[in-house]
C-alpha cells in the first residue's frame, strides 16, 4: 500500500498530490497526507519542485474543501424542509445551528489539520448547517495551509527516513482521531445520562 | 461503575458501542505508535533497504551519497534528465532489485574508505 503511494507520486508529481488532497476533503479514502509526505521527500531529493508539490496539494485542498462545502449547502433546504416536519427534529436541527454557530470557526480549522479524518464531514456539515460561506474560507484556508505545511516540511526534513516517518504520522493521526472522537462520544454518553437522572429525580 | 456500565447499554446501546470502538481504536493506534518507536529505536532497523518507488536521486539522499556516484553504479547516463523510479529503470537495464542494492552498498562502504 505504501509502496503504491511512494510509486505514484514518483510516476505522476504534484498532479497526484492535487488529485488525492482535492479527494480527502470528500470522504473518498485515499491516503492524502502520505502523498504529501512522499512529495515533500521528492523535493528534498531534488526530483520534483518543492513550490509545485506545496501549491499542487494546497490547491487540491482547498477546492476539495469548497466542493464538500457547495455540496453540503445544496443539501440544507432539504435538510430543514426534513426538520420542519417535527417539532423533536426542529429542535435538533437548531442546536446542530447553534453549535455551528459557536464553535463552527475553531472545528473547521482544527478539522484540516489536527484531526484531518473528520475534515470532510464537517465541509458537509458546514454548508448543510448555513455557516456563512466567508468564515467558512478563512477558516479552511487557515487550516489548509498548516495541513500543507506540516506534512510537505515534515517530509522534506525527515526525507532519508521517509519510510519511518510514513508509519509515525500515520498511527499519530489515528490515535488524535480515535482520541478525540472517543472524547466526544464520552462527553455525549455523559450528558444522555444526566439527563435520565433529572428525569428519574 | 458497573452499574452505569449496564445502564448505558440499555438505553444508549449505539452510542455505547461507538464510544468503545472509539477507545478500541485509540488503542491499536497507540500501541502501534509504541511498537514501531521501539523498533526504530535499534539502529540495525534504521536503514532503509532500496526499493523499486525510489528513484536514483532519492536513493543518494537516503544512502548519504553524492548523486554521480548514485547514477555512475546504476550505469546512468551522468546528466540529470526525467523522473525515473528504480523500477523503470531495472526494467529498461538488466539490473535487478538485489544487484542495485548491493552495488549501492559498495558505493556507499567505498564512500567511508575515502573518507576516512
């Protein structure tokens, strides 16, 4: 799988990279920040253009990111045309509103880079939820740009070791994510049963 | 604890089995993260063997090798052209995988004998 990965962009350079950044951002499964890693490592060894590898992934992500985001938005009569028809679901759909209101700027940002396999879904989310589509930009060009930064350097620093690197990066994205959804639900899980205590009391 | 346990099964059973595949997942991450750390911290396990995604350029990188001496053992031409990966090349040459590797092996203990 790796050894695909490294082939790829050894065969098609940056063109590889902006394809596989602009299919992260819409769930599809491809190993995105491996790519970058693997171009940051070829613009170290001098086989492909450090500014190329850097602006062909940055591109990909950020129109990935708008694409999810238009696609999301499309959704959003339906969805609240879904929501109105009860009162449960309504109230639903105002909190999700309200929680992207309040926290839709930092989820955004920290989805692109920190906890990147959840990215895509908030691009849906956020164009489903009406977040306004220029805080929604700011935020993933913001987010973007570290994403980029960090897995294009890291490769280039680490590149005589890239096949280690690889393996580091991957298992420390899986434990944030893992980690941070475990949280999540924890939190969720937290509050259900609050909430049946001041039922039962 | 236990009770709460039992509680969240029953009534919030998804969410449950979600959190704990949450868990179970961190977990494997975590564990892999130390495993590998622990393997790569043996410096036998540091060298990366040659493979067929590098390309000669790359290979100088990671063996430390000026990239003439790179090219001059796989019988390249001395001028940097195109992009090619160990793999197309052992295709056009009679090389094999092996036969590059051992000659970047003697590159590189050539390298240290003039070195030092």
């Amino acid at each position: 799988m790796t050894d695909t990965v490294f082939l790829l962009v050894a065969t098609y350079g940056s063109a590889a990279l902006f394809a596989v950044t602009f299919l992260s951002c819409l769930a599809v499964p491809v190993p995105a920040s491996l790519m970058m890693l693997t171009g940051g490592a070829f613009a170290a060894s001098g086989d492909l253009p450090l500014a190329s590898v850097s602006l062909a992934a940055y591109g990909g992500a950020l129109s990935g990111d708008q694409t999810g985001y238009l696609l999301g938005r499309s959704c959003a009569g339906w969805l609240e045309r879904w929501a109105e028809a009860r009162r449960g679901r309504a109230a639903l759909l105002g909190r999700a509103h309200a929680s992207v209101e309040r926290w839709g700027g930092m989820g955004v940002f920290l989805s692109r880079w920190f906890v990147s396999p959840l990215g895509p879904y908030v691009n849906f989310a956020a164009g489903a939820g009406r977040m306004r589509w220029a805080r929604f930009s700011v935020w993933s060009v913001a987010g973007e740009t570290v994403w980029v930064a960090l897995y294009v350097g890291l490769g280039y620093l680490f590149a005589s070791s890239l096949t280690a690197v690889a393996e580091f990066a991957a298992d420390l994205s899986g434990l944030v994510a893992g980690a941070v959804v475990a949280v999540g639900l924890g939190f969720w899980l937290r509050m259900m049963q609050k909430r049946h205590g001041r039922v039962k009391g | 604890m236990l009770t709460a346990a039992r509680n969240l099964w029953r009534k919030h059973r998804f969410l449950f089995i979600a959190f704990i595949t949450a868990l179970v997942v961190t977990a494997f991450f975590a564990a892999r993260l130390v495993l590998f750390s622990l393997y790569w911290a043996e410096p036998a396990h540091q060298d990366q063997p040659v493979e067929g995604w590098m390309t000669p350029r790359y290979v100088a990188l990671s063996y430390d090798l000026p990239p003439g001496v790179v090219r001059e053992a796989l019988e390249l031409e001395p001028v940097d052209g195109e992009r090619h990966t160990l793999e197309e090349i052992a295709e056009a040459s009679s090389l094999t995988l092996e036969e590059i590797q051992r000659r970047i092996d003697e590159a590189v203990r050539a390298q240290k004998g003039d070195r030092e």
